[in-house]
C-alpha cells in the first residue's frame, strides 16, 4: 500500500500539494450525475469512497464519504456530513453496511484498485457503481498530439477495465459515458471543445495527471497549444469539436450486483 503523504493523501498524488484549486475546477456536472444516480437505482445508503471535496453526493441520498486526504475533507461544502479518515483497500465498516457503493474518479489512484473494489464489493448489499477511464481511449484525444506523456502516464494508472470487473465479480455492466460540451467537472477530456482553458495552469492542475508532468512539459504543451490557436492550425484540425454537444471520449460507468 503507498505510503500515506502528510496531509493522509493514500494515492500517488499528495492533494496537500496540488488540491488547492480542485473544487474550483471539478463540479459534479448535473449531466454525468444523473447517469451516476441511475446506475445506484433504489439505494438510500451509499458509501461514496474517495469522496474528495463530495462532488456526486447529491440529496436524497444517505452518504457516508471516505476520504484519505485531509486537505480533500476539508473542502468539503458545509452542511456535509464529514468524511472518514480511511482508504478502499480497508473499509472500517462492517460487511453489508449499506445499500451501495459509489467511486467517482478514484479508482486510478488506489495502490490497489482490486482490494478496494473487493472492500466496496463487501460493504455493500446492492450495486457498486465506478465512474473511471477506460485506459484503451485515453489517447484518443486531441491532447495526446501536445502532450503524449501526460497522457502515457495517464493510461499506465488506469487498470483495465475488464480487471476491475473481475475485481467486482457478480454482474457487471460497462457503458460509455457522454462528456457535455459544457461540463463543469475539469477533467482531462471535459475541455474537449474549450481548449483554451488547458491554457491555464489552475485548469490544468485539478488534472492529477498534470502533477506527474515537469515544467518543462506544461510550459512545451501551453506553447505548442497557444502557437496553433493563434495560427489557426488547431481550429482547422479539431475546430468541429467546439460546436459538437458531446465527446465520446474515455470515460466509463462500471456497475456491477451480486449474483
Ligand atoms: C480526483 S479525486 C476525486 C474526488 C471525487 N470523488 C470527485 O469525483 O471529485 C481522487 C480522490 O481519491 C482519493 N484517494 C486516493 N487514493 C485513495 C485510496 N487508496 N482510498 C480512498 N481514496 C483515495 C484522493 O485522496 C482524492 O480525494
């Protein structure tokens, strides 16, 4: 299991140092919420595991959130319930503790993504739900063009999909999530159509595959990104996206129930 960072931070990123920006960037996008409450169905229980600054917990649901990282639970709005100190590859909960379990953008970052998702499993009595990125996609975007090693970097973190199915065991099923043209939550691909946001370190920072990038990597894409911007050449390849509602692009929704 990694080392946990001073802050509590349990996976390879230490949020004490790169999360001070990320509730300003990453809103639960009411679109991507939707897909996120269907899949948990019926449920009134949910353990919603690396909760980070509790984006997705909407009302009505009952949700207790674990989160390592004490700079995450701090920025959870008021008015939350606060957030457990522990990591997915050891829940402190008995088994069938509620009636399911969420993870949104987490599981990459778990030094062990099949033990967390075998605890979730055990928690909870109903479905659990991963909203993740499919690393087979991750490279199928403009990006990867000015910048291949974030993205390299970005698809060695994400297990396969079909291992974190395994990992869940019972039945599972994968569905492709659509990334609005205007969504609030800043990750990777969700400026697929604004690309002068990645322009902006803030922006780019609540990416946590920026924080493996040096300068000189940031400073080479934010130069190469700016120059085609301004010449034209980025509006002549990919200048469609900008009008295009939805990106099909890596994210995914895992859903799996026990037999
Ligand atoms: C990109 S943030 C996502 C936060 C939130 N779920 C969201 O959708 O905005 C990833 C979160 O996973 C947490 N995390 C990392 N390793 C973890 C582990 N082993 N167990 C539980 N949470 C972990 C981090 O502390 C961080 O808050």
């Amino acid at each position: 299991m990694n080392a946990r960072a001073c802050d509590g931070s349990a996976g390879d990123v230490d949020y004490a140092a790169v999360g001070g920006g990320y509730a300003a960037y990453r809103q639960p996008d009411p679109r991507i919420a939707a897909r996120i409450h269907a899949a948990l169905g019926t449920a009134r229980t949910v353990v919603n595991v690396g909760a980070g600054a509790g984006s997705y917990e909407a009302t009505p649901l009952d949700v207790t959130a674990v989160e390592p990282s004490a700079s995450m639970r701090a920025r959870r709005p008021a008015g939350r319930s606060p957030a457990v100190d522990a990591v997915a590859e050891q829940l402190p909960f008995p088994d069938d503790s509620f009636d399911a379990a969420m993870t949104t953008f987490s599981v990459h970052q778990w030094s062990d993504p099949a033990a967390g998702l075998c605890e979730m499993r055990r928690v909870a009595r109903g479905p659990v739900v991963v909203l993740t990125c499919d690393p087979a996609l991750v490279r199928d975007f403009w990006r990867y063009a000015y910048a291949a090693e974030v993205l390299d970097a970005e698809a060695r973190r994400h297990s396969e999909i079909a291992q974190l199915t395994a990992a869940l065991g019972g039945r599972a099923t994968v569905e492709r999530v659509p990334i609005p043209l205007d969504c609030c939550d800043g990750f990777n691909e969700a400026y697929y159509g604004r690309p002068e946001r990645l322009l902006g370190h803030g922006a780019r920072q609540a990416c946590s595959a920026w924080s493996f990038a040096d300068d000189a990597t940031r400073a080479r894409f934010a130069a190469a990104l700016r120059r085609d911007l301004e010449d034209g050449s980025w509006g002549a390849r990919h200048g469609a996206l900008r009008q295009q509602p939805f990106l099909e692009g890596s994210l995914v929704l895992l859903r799996a129930v026990p037999d």
